[in-house]
C-alpha cells in the first residue's frame, strides 16, 4: 500500500517499486533527479579463498602431545616438546605466537611473535574490547606475513601456537567466526606452501 502510494506520487517512469529489492534502488527509482550518494557496498567475503585440492588440514598439527598438558608436569612437557623438535620439525625455523587480554585493572589486548634463531621479536597492541581468540589469530598471521616479507629460499618454518582453537578455525573452511581474519590466514598459508614447507 504505501508502495502505491509513492507510485502515484512520484511516478518514476514506470518503474514499479515492488521490483526493486533495495532501499537504494527504491529511493533512486523515487527520486532520479537528485543526486543520492550512499556507501559503497562491503559484501562479505564468504568463501574460503583455499583451492578445493589444498588440505589445508595437512599443514595444522592439533596433536602435538598425547594428552593435556595441564595433566603434565613441567619437567614431562619440555621434555616431551624437545623430542617433538627434534623428532618432526629439526631444520625448521621456530616461530613462537601468542595473543593475550586482559580486562583489569583496564582493558587491554595484544599479540606477539617471536623468532628465537633470528633474534625477531614482535609486538603488536590491539583493539582493548577484542576477544582472545582474535588476538590469538591475529599473532598467527602476523607469523605468516613475516614469512611473506622476508622470503628466505629453501626455508623451512613451523609456527607454534598455544590456541588450540585457532588453528581448528584455521583448518575450517566454512568457520563462523573472525572470516576475513581466518581467510587471510589461509590464503597467506597457500601462498606460502606452494614455495616452502610450513607448518601450523
């Protein structure tokens, strides 16, 4: 009713409001002599941009050790991390991320790498009012941007990670949440495995 109500008001040349889905499209149609400006549109990005032959779940370890380390004793852990390292990734690069929140005494939020053979160190401070899992994945792709930026031939990198939740993130191609942090992860992961061995 209040479309036919326009209609006979503003008739716009014979175009029937009805058809145009967007408030856009309709307010264009009611008043094509005035020059409306509105924001571009931001879609989405939806899909993972991961080739459907990538298994990206072949780069992302989520089993490093046979049980919670909460259930180890400091001493088994490093012990058992150790024998990881030189069992799986001897001749690797180490990167080391972490991503950290906390609320008081004020809010506040960041996210490091660390690279302990090339004495690298970095910071990063965030957004206060972000979620851990953000800053978690934020260290991540900083790792892999560094990877990017300083484009070692024949290098071999492994990126430990404390978020056990991340890298299934990371693994997801359809995840929920934080997309176009997770799409950029993967996408710079693809980037990076198609020249030199990564892992997650």
């Amino acid at each position: 009713m209040a479309d036919d109500l326009l209609q006979a008001q503003f008739p716009a040349e014979g175009v029937s409001l009805t058809l145009l889905s967007s408030i856009t499209s309709r307010a264009r149609a009611l008043f094509p002599n005035v020059d409306l400006q509105f924001p571009a549109r931001n879609a989405a990005i939806l899909v993972s941009p991961l080739p459907p032959w990538f298994k990206v779940e072949t780069y992302i370890c989520t089993d490093l050790l046979p049980t919670s380390v909460s259930s180890l004793i400091n001493q088994n852990v490093l012990q058992m991390y150790h024998e990881l390292i030189d069992t799986n990734y001897s001749g690797y690069t180490h990167i080391f991320t972490d991503g950290s929140c906390i609320v008081e005494p004020t809010c506040s939020a960041s996210a490091a790498v660390v690279i302990p053979s090339r004495g690298v160190t970095i910071n990063f401070k965030l957004r206060p009012q972000i979620h851990i899992m953000e800053c978690e994945l934020t260290a991540i792709n900083e790792a892999l941007q560094w990877i990017l930026l300083n484009n070692c031939q024949e290098e071999k990198y492994v990126i430990f990670s404390d978020s056990l939740s991340s890298l299934y993130l990371i693994q997801n191609t359809r995840p929920k949440y934080y997309l176009p942090l997770v799409f950029n992860i993967q996408n710079k992961l693809f980037n990076i495995a198609s020249s030199h061995w990564v892992y997650l």
